[in-house]
C-alpha cells in the first residue's frame, strides 16, 4: 500500500522546455553579476577558476553538481520575488497532488535543484501556491539520483518503509536506483516531453494515469 509519493520535478511535475527555455537562460545571463556582487559567497568557493567559464560549462553539461545548483536557485529566487518568473507546470499535476494530500498521502520532493529552488518552483506556479502540500524536499546534498543509497536515506528520513513509497520520474536510471532501494517507481513518459518509456518500469502519460495505476485517490 502506497503512502508516500516523492516526485522528480523535470519531465515529470514541470515540462523540459520550461527549464531549458526559461529558467535555465535567466540563470545564465545573470552569472556574471552574481559572481560580481558575491565574491565571498560559500558556493562559489567551489567553482574552479575561471568562475565564470566553469559555471558556464557545467550549465552547458547539465552536470548536477550542488554549487551550480545553489547559485541558479538564489538567481531564481530574485526573479520570482521580482515577478520576472512564473513555473510552468503540467495541468493534471495540481488536482492529483490536492488530492492525495486530501486523503492523507504524504508528498515529498527529490529533485537535482536545489531544494530553495523546489520550494520556489512550487511556490510561484501558474496553479498557485503548492508549497503547502508537501511534507518535505529532497536535494542532490542527500546523494545522486542515480544511486539506491539515496532513496533508502529518504525512506529513513521520512519514517516509511521502501514498499509504501512511491517514487516518480522521466529518468529511467532515476527509477532503477528507487527500486533498488526497495520503492516502487513509475515513469513519467510525457509525449511533451518526447520522453520514451523504458522497459523495467511501469510508464504513464500524466498523474491522473498513476492515480489509476497504483490505486492511490484521484483528484
């Protein structure tokens, strides 16, 4: 029986193309100045020299890597408060999630982004404030995404056993490393997205589709 949901954000809650269109390109041209108005900031003590280059050449690899991660979120939360920034996200997400709150499930966060940025990413969304319907959030200082030890730090984390916890992603790999951990998982395949279902998982279109697929309330 499922009692916890953790979520991915990125092909999952929120389309690829709003990260990559939006938010990622409003971090990157605002970089500079950030480095410029915080040469003492913790984070930037772990970017090699040249700052700059190496900041942008982790954005260009999409590389998961906490500083990068830190840095965009307190960018971002600049432009939420300014109102510069709206998150994007998928319309069958909000009432499924209301709904699971509703009837007690607990919802949680793991998402490679900072968990400042998860909260400002759920905080100023086009369906409002989502915030309160999470009980926790979950960043990459826990551990990769892509390795079982993380997930089991979850569950710890959050008092559930593996098996009543249900992870959610786009990522295949993602999915692999929370069964390993003993989750059930479920994948995210948003046409959207362009996302192809892989094989070991089972693969829906949207919430509403998961609802169905483990039995959990629907919106």
């Amino acid at each position: 029986m499922i009692l916890s949901v953790i979520t991915d954000i990125e092909g999952t809650t929120t389309p690829v193309s709003f990260v990559h269109r939006v938010l990622f390109p409003y971090a990157r041209a605002r970089l500079a100045a950030f480095i410029a108005a915080h040469p003492a900031h913790p984070a930037l003590a772990e970017v090699p020299e040249p700052r700059l280059a190496t900041l942008l050449g982790w954005m260009d690899r999409d590389e998961k890597i906490t500083a990068l991660k830190t840095i965009q979120g307190e960018i971002w939360a600049e432009g939420y408060a300014a109102g510069a920034l709206k998150s994007e996200i998928y319309p069958d997400v909000p009432p499924m999630l209301r709904g699971w709150a509703r009837a007690g499930l607990r919802l949680f966060v793991y998402s490679s982004g900072s968990v400042a940025a998860q909260k400002l990413l759920f905080g100023h969304s086009e369906a409002g404030d989502l915030t309160p319907l999470f009980q926790g959030y979950f960043d990459t200082t826990l551990g990769p995404k892509r390795a079982a030890a993380s997930y089991a730090a979850i569950v710890r984390a959050v008092g559930s056993a593996p098996g009543e916890a249900l992870f959610l992603s786009d990522v295949e790999a993602e999915l692999d490393a929370a069964a390993e951990a003993g989750l059930a998982a479920c994948q995210l395949a948003r046409p959207q997205d362009g996302t192809q279902p892989g094989a070991r998982h089972p693969a829906v279109g949207d919430f509403g589709e998961v609802a169905r697929r483990f039995g959990l309330p629907h919106g």
